[in-house]
C-alpha cells in the first residue's frame, strides 16, 4: 500500500484496521546474492540502496534483535554536514541531501525537520576555529552563517549569555542541519526495501562467517548456514566482534553513550543547540521532552546502560547552558554502544576477506551519515570498490597515517 492523504482517510472510515504490515516476514532461502548482517539504519538504508540504485533485490539483511532496537532508534535524532575536512564534507552533505528527499522517496514520514544546527563559541580562538571550519563549509557550496552573540540571542534567548567561566560569543550556524525521527527511519527503509524484494530476517543474528579459500561464502545463524555471493557487515557497536568473526581485527574501541529525555514543555528551543565549552547538545521534540546528551563514559563497555558520573556531567553542563534546566524533571535516560574509531571516522570498505564488505566506526555520529552510508557501501558491494564518496574511508589509512582526524583529538577514541 502506498502511504497518502487517500490511504490515511480510508483506513481511519474503518478503524485502522486495514493497514498492512509495513514489511513481511518470509521463510529464509538457503542462499543470497547479497547478506547485509544488522539490520540498524545502514543495512537497511543499504539493502534498499542495493535493489534501487543497482537492480540487485536477492538481498538479505539479518538482525538479531529487532528492527529499530539498536542506535538507530536511541541516538539523539541530530543530522547536520558541517565538517571541514575534504573527506568528510561532500559525504555528509550528500547524506543531508539524501535526507531532504528522503521522505518522498521512501514514501514514509520520518519528520525531517530542518531547524537549524547552532555551535556555541565561547572564546576568540574557537571563533577563528568555527570561521574557518564554516569557510570550509561555504567552499564546498554547503550552508554556513558564524553568528555573533546578538544572532545567538535572537535564535536561542534561554542561554546564560553572561556565565562568568563561559559567556556566549557567538555561534555557527547550518540551517539545514536539524533533526529527524530516528526509529523511522529504520521503519521506513525496511517498508521500502521490502517492497523492492529484499528479505529482513529479526531476531536472527549471525554467529560466524562461512570463509572458504580467503572468500566469504555466507553467514551461519541460529536457524543453521546461509550462503551468499557476498556478505556486508554494518553492526554499528558490534563492529569489532563481528569483523573478528572473519579474522579482522579492527582499530575500534566500543564505549557508550547515553540520552535523555525531559518531561514534555511549552516550546523551549527551536533548533539544535550544542555547547562549546563542554560536551553537551539540546533540542526539543515535537512532543515537547527536550532531547540532549553529552560525552562518552569514557571506559568499554557493550552494556548499554550509562553510567552515573557521566548522568552528572551532562546535566551540570547543560545547565551551565541553560540555566532554566535545572527546574526540569527528567523522564528517562538511555545508552547506546558507539564504535569509536581511532580518528572519529567512519569506515566504509572492502576487506582482506574477498566479498566481505565493511561498514562501521560511526562512533557517535553515524545517525545523520545513514542515507549516505547505505548509498556508498550499497555501490561498494555492488561494484566491488569505493563509490568516490567513501574512497578515503578504509581501515588501510590507520596502517599508512592517511587518517581523517576532523577533531584534531589524535588516537584516542575517547576523546574523539
Ligand atoms: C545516545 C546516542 C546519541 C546519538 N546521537 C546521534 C546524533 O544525534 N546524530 C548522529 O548522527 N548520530 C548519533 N548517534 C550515533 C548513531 O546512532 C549511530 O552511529 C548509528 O545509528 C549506527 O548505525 P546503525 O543505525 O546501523 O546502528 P544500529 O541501529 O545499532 O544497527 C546495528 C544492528 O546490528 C545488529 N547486530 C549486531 N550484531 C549482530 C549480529 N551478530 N547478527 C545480526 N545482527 C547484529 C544490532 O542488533 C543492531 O540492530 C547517537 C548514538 C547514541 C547511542
């Protein structure tokens, strides 16, 4: 069923109770051109990318869990291109790209909503620092605006301008950058994939690689073997245990990062806010819960629950932020496993295992990458080779120092 004003207005004259399952649940073949393993944003985004944009619909994408359960439905829902570095910049701002049509093309509402994207500067020298990151930004035709505080004023009133240790100075603004409902947007790539001939297989999780004579021959699953001409992994904070399955041992370290929602409010804030004397970011949901988070535990851990230290050191900057804060009742808190690369960038790539295909190292940034991410490693599988967007997103560059550092933070994946 298409989605529309019509199929909304005749499934409300019964009820709801016409509408179909949004994808299908099929009995398993014994063999696939394609396995995508993790069935998060970008395998589905992948999968679907693969029977669209290359014919390739013998796809199929295994998840252990449920669609939506892992950091696709817990990350904070922020989408934005404002990198500076040439290997960045024109992936991300293909992804936002992507994400403008996104809803159209998939036929599904993910509420992208473009509110704006704000980084505080609270010194002279991160001043010169966003200038030139929004420089860069602006060389590559992508939006760009450096507020001074008077601009800051007018876009977000509720900030402590005036904190003695870090008084605002001004902003950089991407107006394009904003939010997006985030467990959509798994529901609406698995409906399409689905309708274009793609199997998605929950609760199913691949428990080895099939490795014949160097080449990956399939997967092998609870329910027994499954072979494939080729295999993609993108298991976002599983990345490293999964890619030990085929011998590969990655340059990634899994730390957590948790979320909070407040109780829902009166409209707050309108766009994305993000501090700049901390790590801590702001927005509000359309049901009104303000939305932030912060940093990493900073320690390993696949647990997805936070830790306490880190609860504190969210909430004590982000009402250094915003003082008005502190009156507000949080609702819930949750974590995710993030993938954290030794230079914050992601990895798109081939491997040392012939038809195995890598996905991963999204440390906490890889919600907004996901239409791009399943475009480029869609063509990687197909193709066999990077798409220009993804050439420089290899694990070879942690070997020959060719790394993508945008943060300057050096190999510490912590501080990434
Ligand atoms: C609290 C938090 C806030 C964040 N905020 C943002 C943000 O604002 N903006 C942004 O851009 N990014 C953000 N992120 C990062 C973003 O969510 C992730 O980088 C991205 O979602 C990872 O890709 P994915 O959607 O494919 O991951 P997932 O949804 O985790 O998908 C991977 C899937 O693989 C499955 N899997 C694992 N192992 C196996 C196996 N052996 N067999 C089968 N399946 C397997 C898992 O169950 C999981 O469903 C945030 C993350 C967190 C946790």
């Amino acid at each position: 069923m298409r989605y529309s004003v019509f199929s909304l207005a005749r499934a409300a004259l019964n009820g709801h109770k016409s509408w179909p399952q949004a994808w299908r649940d099929h009995a398993l073949r014994d063999r696939y051109r394609v396995i995508v393993v993790g069935g998060g944003g970008h395998g589905l985004a992948t999968a679907y990318y693969l029977a669209k944009n290359h014919n390739i619909t013998d796809v199929l994408v295994l998840e252990r869990g449920y669609i939506g359960g892992g950091n696709v439905g817990r990350n904070t829902t922020i989408i934005r291109s404002n990198y500076m570095l040439p290997a960045n910049e024109p992936f991300y701002e293909h992804s936002l790209k992507l994400w403008e049509g996104l809803a159209q093309d998939l036929n599904f509402n993910m509420m992208v909503s473009q509110r704006g994207v704000l980084n505080l500067y609270h010194s002279d020298s991160q001043r010169d620092a966003f200038a030139r990151r929004g420089n860069a930004m602006r060389l590559c035709g992508v939006d760009a605006e450096l507020l001074d505080v008077d601009g800051v004023r007018k876009y977000a009133p509720l900030l402590d301008f005036d904190n003695a240790r870090f008084p605002v100075q001004g902003g950089l603004l991407q107006p394009r950058g904003g939010t997006v409902r985030h467990d959509a947007v798994a529901w609406g790539y698995a409906r399409a994939a689905d309708r274009l001939g793609v199997h998605i297989a929950q609760t199913c999780e691949v428990t080895g690689l099939v490795i014949e004579g160097g080449r990956v021959a399939g997967v092998e699953t609870p329910h027994g073997r499954i072979l494939a001409d080729k295999v993609g992994l993108a298991v976002a904070g599983n990345t490293s245990l999964v890619a030990q399955m085929a011998g590969i041992e990655l340059p990634i370290e899994t730390h957590l990062l948790t979320a909070f929602v407040s109780e829902g409010l009166k409209p707050f804030i309108d766009g994305v806010v993000t501090f700049g004397a901390g790590h801590f970011y702001l927005s509000q949901s359309d049901k009104g819960g303000l939305v932030f988070g912060g940093d990493l535990d900073g320690y390993n851990s696949y647990s997805q629950r936070g830790g306490l230290a880190e609860i504190d050191h969210v909430l004590t900057a982000g009402i250094a932020m915003v003082p008005a804060m502190s009156r507000v009742r949080m609702l819930r808190h949750w974590a995710g496993r993030m993938d954290m690369t030794m230079d914050g960038s992601p990895i798109i790539c081939t491997t040392p295992v012939e038809n195995l295909f890598l996905n991963g190292g999204w440390c906490y940034g890889g919600f907004k990458a996901t239409p791009a991410s399943g475009w480029c490693f869609a063509h990687t599988i197909a193709a066999g080779e990077p798409h220009p967007l993804n050439r420089d997103f290899t694990i070879e560059r942690f070997r020959t120092g060719r790394v993508i550092d945008e943060k300057g933070a050096g190999p510490r994946p912590w501080l990434q």
